[in-house]
C-alpha cells in the first residue's frame, strides 16, 4: 500500500473526531495532550473565586452587620453606604463575577461529564454559586441597598427604617454566604474525584 493510501486512511478515523470538538470541546470535553488540565484549572479558580466570595459574605454575616447594629443609626446608615459604595469597585466585582463566567463554564463542562460522579457535584458547586452569589445578590440585595442608599442619616423615619433594612439585608446575607460556602465545597469536591489530566 502508498504511502499516500495510508495517510489517507490515518486520516479518516481522525478527522471527524477532531472537527467535532473543535468548537466546544476544546473548552468544555476532557481532550488529552494537555486541555484535561486546562478544565481543571478552570474548575479550581472558579472553587476558589467561590471561597473569597463566601469569605466577603461571611465577614458582613458574623461581623460587619452586628457590629454596625450596635452603633446609631446616625453612624451606622453612613458607614453601611460606604460599604455600598467599595462593593461596586473592580476588586470586588472581579471576583464576584469573574467567578460567576467560570461557573458558567464549569455548568457546561459539567453537563459533558454527566456520568460521572465528579460532573454531578461540578454542577451543583456552580449553579448553588450563580443562586447564591448572583441571582440573590440582584434580586434581593441591590434593592435593599439602594433604598438604603437613600436613607437621610439623621432624619426622623431613619432609625425604624434602617432597622428594617438592615434586618432584611442580613437574611439575605446568611444565605449568600452560605450557598457560597456550600459552592466553594462542592467544586472542591468535584477537583478531588476527578484524577489529573481527565
């Protein structure tokens, strides 16, 4: 057989297989020669963004919000506005919604490994992240800050409405840390159950 026969058929069984992941599996299957890995990384970042964020959460759950309730409402309206205000700079937003893309692809990836144990707890880690981190975020948080935001500090309605408020606020953290937390595990647990490469 020619060399040009064989090449031929080398070429044939491998062609397809390749055209077929080339617009979504290279990002999302488990190829070899090295893109295993870069999922894994993929998922590892995305595990982490979801800890720093649990960890941001967390501070205002346990610390931040009790102690801002212990101090007037003259003070305390000011300095939870000021909060506001950091939240929505780049060092934040990065990691919020930086780790928000990832879980994206990592619900993909997920998807394509849906008979394996580690696909499961892949999806679960990121759609517990988009719930938690994102969706609670806008639905219920940001509103609650910007009525906040629009409280007068030293007027006479400010004191019940900051109560109110900030009661509100705090729940609604509870469960954004905890979803986060939650996410954090889970990604890390879909790392551990999934060998190196794969």
């Amino acid at each position: 057989m020619s060399t040009n026969a064989l090449a031929s058929e080398n070429i044939g069984p491998v062609g397809p297989t390749v055209l077929g992941r080339d617009s979504v599996g290279v990002l999302f299957m488990q190829p070899e020669h090295g893109m295993g890995e870069l999922g894994r990384w993929m998922t590892v970042v995305a595990g982490v963004g979801a800890g720093v964020n649990a960890g941001v959460f967390f501070a205002f759950s346990a610390v931040i919000m009790p102690g801002l309730h212990e101090l007037p409402a003259a003070v305390a309206i000011p300095a939870m506005q000021a909060f506001n205000r950091a939240a929505v700079t780049a060092p934040f937003m990065l990691v919020l919604l930086g780790t928000a893309m990832l879980c994206v692809v990592v619900i993909i990836r997920g998807f394509m490994r849906w008979s394996t144990a580690s696909g499961w707890w892949m999806l679960g880690g990121a759609v517990v992240y988009l719930l938690a981190a994102i969706v609670i975020t806008g639905v219920c948080s940001v509103p609650i800050n910007d009525a906040i935001d629009a409280l007068t500090p030293f007027s006479s309605g400010a004191v019940a409405r900051w109560g109110d408020l900030s009661t509100q606020w705090l729940w609604w953290n509870h469960l954004r840390a905890l979803g986060s937390i939650g996410a954090a595990a889970a990604l890390a647990i879909a790392i551990a159950l999934r060998p190196s490469g794969r």
